[in-house]
C-alpha cells in the first residue's frame, strides 16, 4: 500500500491524476482527459509519446512520468493515438470526384517525398517545360494555366521508382505519356487540368496526392515542394509559410521562403502531413525566399465546377476572358471665339 491507498500499477494513475490537478490549479485548460498514449508531432519534426492528460484549443498536457509537460498548440502539429492504423492516415483519404481529401499522419519529409514524389511530373510542350500533380488514379493531373498557355500538344514524364532489396529504392525509370488531353483550363486563377492516355498509363500509375481541404494553413508552417526548376527532374525544397493572404492581382495566394524557380510552375506544395495545400505559381527572381502559391482551397474549387472551363478544341485557349469595354471618343466641344 503506498500513500495513495493504491498498490502495483494503480501507482502511476494516481500520479497521474495529481498532476492532473496540479495542471488545473495552474491554470492550464480544464477539459476531458483521455487515458489513451499517443504520440505529439511538434513543428519541427520532433515527437514525444506519452500518456495524454489533457488537450484543447490552447495545446496538450502529457504525463512524462516524473513530471507533466504543457505544450502549446501552436508548437502541435499532429496528436497520434498509438492504436491509429499502419497506413500513416489519421483520418483515412477520402475519393471526391476525381481527387482525394483527407488528414493524414504527420510524418519526416523524406518519408513523404519517398510517399508521394513519385506522383510529381513533369510537363513538356514546345514552348518549354514546368510540373503537375496526379491527382486520382484516372491519370488526372494539375498544372499551371501558363505551363500549357497557347500549348496543345503536351508530353509528361514521370519518374517511377524501381524497387531494390527489401524496401529499399535501388533508382528511378522514366515513363512518357506522349498523349497528354488538356480537360479544364482557368486563366484567371492560373490553373490547368490534364490527363493521361489510359493506354499509356496502365498499370504505372503510382498513389495520387492527398489534398488539404481544411484551410487551417498557418503562417510559421513547415512546408515543402516538389518540382523540375530547370529541368532538373524531382528538386524538393523546404521552407515556411511566411504568409496566407498576399493578394497580388486581386488574386490570394501563400506566400513561402521555400524555393520556386521556373520549371517549378504547377508543382505541389505540400505540408508536414504530405497533404498537398498550394499550387507553386511563381517566385521571384531578383531576390531570394520570395515564392508563392494558389491556395488549395481555389483548386478544389476549380476541380469540382471544372464544367465551366472545359477545354475547347476548335478553341484551344478558352475560358473566361474579359472584354475592354468599347471605345467612346469624347464629344467635340464649341469653342468660343472671341468677342463670341
């Protein structure tokens, strides 16, 4: 029998419920604590797993055993219950329309480039050259309006790992899609969706993007991109959101340090989930940390009413284009003459 009238493992949940109580007289946010353990994903990268005492808007409390740790939500990335499935998918991604949604588990960026950059290709036309995304297992891909802009015929490559001993990546192959249709084009919001042959896609499909439908970037987040600047085939960069609501041209667009060179255009940008939440448009080429990127939130807009911008052949560049109003030459005006 110890001090708290409890014996064996009953030891440490008494401990744990009077640092529940000293958390409370701290003034840390009363809420209902879960009894499960599961495991913190800070902004950085770092984990910790430990018994959760407590979780609200204003972050978690953990039990470390000889003391309770507060962490602020805004140092949270993920909170993991141990019992999640073995996919990396805290809430499993869901198939809408022709692209999937979903959150999924935080985990280091060479895990989800190794997940998803295989997903990455790049697109190719006379004019030259930039990135697009795979968004659904019909060999639905997204790019950028000015990657295909006065462009019809289009090739894409993508870069398909070939599998080593156990797990490991012994290297990559490169597959042509020499039959690239253009569906859906958006000028004013710079977007473009295409699609592959199916007969030149069967069976080398790799897993689509998961895209982040919840808008809760922030700036300070981790993110990252995947892209050709160059040609110089599957670049990752890293950076930070360094804004979510620059608005250049009356469109919003994020802002990030993470590098975005031409040949980039249309390439993802993903979060420390791997969930895809911006579009890589631009960057600027005087100075450097200075790129940006269409929101998710626009894309998925763009996808699910992709009717209204439905690609033309007789014409090719169509979409919404805005007329200068007509000319109307001012009205000749008497002039008085003098002594008049």
């Amino acid at each position: 029998m110890n001090e708290c009238g409890v014996v064996g493992d009953s030891r440490r949940r008494c401990w744990a419920m009077a640092t529940a109580a000293v958390a409370c007289l701290a003034g840390w946010p009363a809420v209902a604590a879960a009894a499960d353990v599961v495991t913190v994903t800070l902004v950085g990268g770092g984990r910790l797993t430990a018994p959760l005492l407590r979780q609200s808007d204003d972050g978690v409390v953990l039990d470390l055993g000889f003391e309770v740790l507060r962490i602020p939500a805004k140092r949270v990335l993920d909170v993991r219950a141990e019992t999640a499935g073995e996919d990396g998918a805290v809430r499993a991604a869901t198939e809408t329309d022709i692209f999937r949604t979903g959150r999924l588990e935080a985990r280091e960026v060479p895990e989800l480039v190794k997940r998803f950059g295989e997903a990455v290709v790049m697109i190719r036309s006379p004019g030259g050259l930039g990135t697009g995304f795979l968004i659904s297992g019909q060999g639905h891909v997204v790019t950028n309006y000015h990657v295909v802009e006065n462009q019809t015929r289009l090739r894409a490559t993508m870069f398909r790992a070939v599998a080593g001993a156990g797990a490991d990546v012994k290297g990559f192959e490169k597959v042509e899609f020499r039959k690239v249709k253009i569906i859906a084009l958006q000028p004013l919001r710079d977007l473009a969706l295409l699609q592959l042959d199916a007969d030149e896609a069967a069976g080398r499909l790799p897993e689509p993007v998961v895209i982040d439908d919840r808008d809760d970037l922030r700036v300070g987040d981790m993110v990252f991109a995947i892209g050709n600047p160059l040609g110089m085939e599957r670049t990752v960069t890293q950076g930070i959101v360094s804004s979510t609501t620059r608005t250049i041209d009356q469109m919003r667009l994020i802002q990030t340090d993470a590098a975005i060179n031409p040949g980039n255009s249309g390439g993802p940008i993903f979060n420390a989930r791997g969930e895809v939440v911006a579009v890589a448009c631009a960057g600027a080429t005087a100075f450097d940390g200075l790129a940006f990127g269409i929101p998710a939130c626009d894309l998925i807009d763009f996808l699910v009413h992709r009717d209204t911008y439905l690609f033309d052949d007789s014409q090719p560049q169509n979409g919404a284009t805005y007329l200068e109003p007509p000319f109307r030459p001012e009205m000749e005006r008497p002039v008085a003459e003098p002594g008049g």
